[in-house]
C-alpha cells in the first residue's frame, strides 16, 4: 500500500497566508516525477504553527491538486488525543486517502496510553493509518509491544514511518509483526540501510526539491537493485548532509526550495530562516549537484 516514496511536503507561504499558487506547483511537480504520495501538514509542513482552518485547507488543497494520482497521507497528530481524533475525521472529510499518526509528544503517555490513543484514532476513521515515531521530537518512541498489540485491534493501522535513526528497530519490527505490515524510513540518509533489511521506502524530506532521484533510488532498491541505487544515495549524500546539519527542519529544505525557485523561504515563529553564511553553503552544494 505504501512501498515507495512518500514527500513530506512543505507549506509555502506567503505575507503569512497559504500560498495556494505555489503549493499546486508542488504538488504537480511531485506527482510528474514519480512519487507514490505526498505528506501534507507533517513536521515538514510546519503542522505545528497551522491553525485548524489551514490544517484542514492545506489537506484539502493538497488532494484535489493531487487528482488521484497518488496517495494523500495527512499528518493529523497531537499529544491530545481528541484532537488528533477530530483531525483525523476532518481530513479523511477534505479527501485524505490515508493518515500519519505521530507519537503523543511533551506529556510521555506510557504504553498502555499510548495504545488507547492510537486505538481510538484508528477506531474514528476507515483510512489506513501509518503510525510515525520519532524520539529525538516527541521523548518516547512506539513500542514494539504497543505496535504488535494496535495492529492485532486495529485493522487499519498497517504501517510505520521509523525515524528513531536506528536499523535495529526495523528487524524488531519485522520480527514481530505481520509480514503485510510496512515500514518506511523517516531519515532520507537511512532509506537504503533501512530497506535492505525489510523497509518498503521513505516518508522523505528530500524528495521536495528532487522528488526523481529519492524516487528512482526507491524503485531501484524495491526491484533489489542495491548498487544502482547506492550510486543515487552517494551522489546526493551531500545535499542530504547538508539538510541534518545546517539546521533544524524544516529550515533547511524551506531554503533549498526558495533557492530553486518553488516557493517563499518564509517560515512562522518560532522557526527563523538559515543564516546567510548556511544559505551559502547551501548553495554551493546544490550548484554542485545541478540543482542550481
């Protein structure tokens, strides 16, 4: 259902607004080259600075510009579970076709709230859900425990996006999951590690700006081509590099696009745009690579 690439995509802005114009440019330019789906309102999207009104109009947008040509995975997560529950009905209503569930952050449910949390997300809405775990933000992970146990009550919770930056975590997975169960890496750096041990492909930031190279690295690695698609990971290593270093995401890639000319480099508060001195570097690197 999800084996493939997946761009979380950004939210262009502009004087403060949702830059519509820009975000069907986007999304037009994912689709022509190649991605199974996009993301919107993920941490990419700067989910967290949108008020309910935008979430609701950028899930909206995103799926009448995407036209059916592919998946449509809305981020809907909090750390409250009703309002993830109201997200989620909200953007199954604007024409999601799928969900991206993160972990509850700041207030650490344990396992078994975590549970009930997922569970009552996945019992509000008939999409399939992709559960979304990321440490180094929310301060707990999802258990493989509390994994095995929602997919045995949950029918439509049938993927995970791993973005604990360890591979081990995908062979615990696979160990104790159903073999339909799909894992997606959430770190474009470790896509191929990860799928050379199970992972079917990547919720990517990268695949913003070149959306034809992540996916064609993913299908060649999903038809076992691991050397075709270890030149493709080398090649753009750099740029990849680059985006975990210079600064936080979605700072980065809001830069790269701006440069490239997709959108506004503007953000909301309290992220800040990248220094001048990392714009440059940025930009030589993309020079280097073509981008540019």
């Amino acid at each position: 259902m999800f084996a493939g690439t997946h761009t979380a995509i950004v939210t262009p802005f502009r004087n403060g607004q949702i830059d519509e114009e820009a975000l069907k440019k986007l999304v037009d330019f994912q689709f022509d080259n190649g991605v199974t789906g996009v993301v919107p309102c993920g941490t990419t999207g700067e989910s967290p600075t949108l008020d309910y009104d935008e979430h609701e109009l950028v899930v909206k947008l995103t799926a009448e510009f995407a036209k059916g040509r592919g998946v449509v995975m809305a981020g809907t997560g909090s750390n409250s579970t009703r309002e993830a529950v109201e997200m989620t009905q909200e953007a199954e209503a604007a024409g999601a076709t799928a969900i991206l569930q993160v972990a509850p952050y700041y207030n650490k449910p344990t396992p078994e709230g975590l549970f009930q949390h997922f569970k009552a997300v996945a019992e509000s809405t008939k999409l399939p859900i992709m559960l979304y775990s990321i440490p180094g933000r929310c301060g707990i992970d999802i258990g493989v425990d509390v994994v095995a146990r929602l997919v045995e009550a949950c029918p439509n919770i049938c993927a995970m996006k791993e973005a604990g930056g360890n591979p081990e975590r995908v062979s615990q997975l696979k160990a104790a999951l159903p073999a339909s169960f799909e894992i997606l890496s959430g770190d474009d750096s470790l896509t191929l590690p990860f799928m050379s041990i199970g992972a079917v492909g990547v919720v990517s930031v990268a695949s913003n700006l070149i959306p034809k190279q992540i996916s064609d690295m993913v299908k060649l690695a999903l038809a076992g081509d691991y050397a075709g698609a270890g030149k493709l990971h080398h090649q753009y290593y750099p740029l990849l590099a680059a985006f975990l270093k210079l600064s936080t995401n979605p700072i980065p890639i809001k830069a790269a696009m701006s440069l490239a000319g997709h959108c506004t480099n503007e953000l909301r508060l309290p992220m800040v745009s990248l220094e001048d001195a990392k714009v440059a570097e940025l930009k030589a690197t993309m020079q280097k690579l073509g981008l540019l």
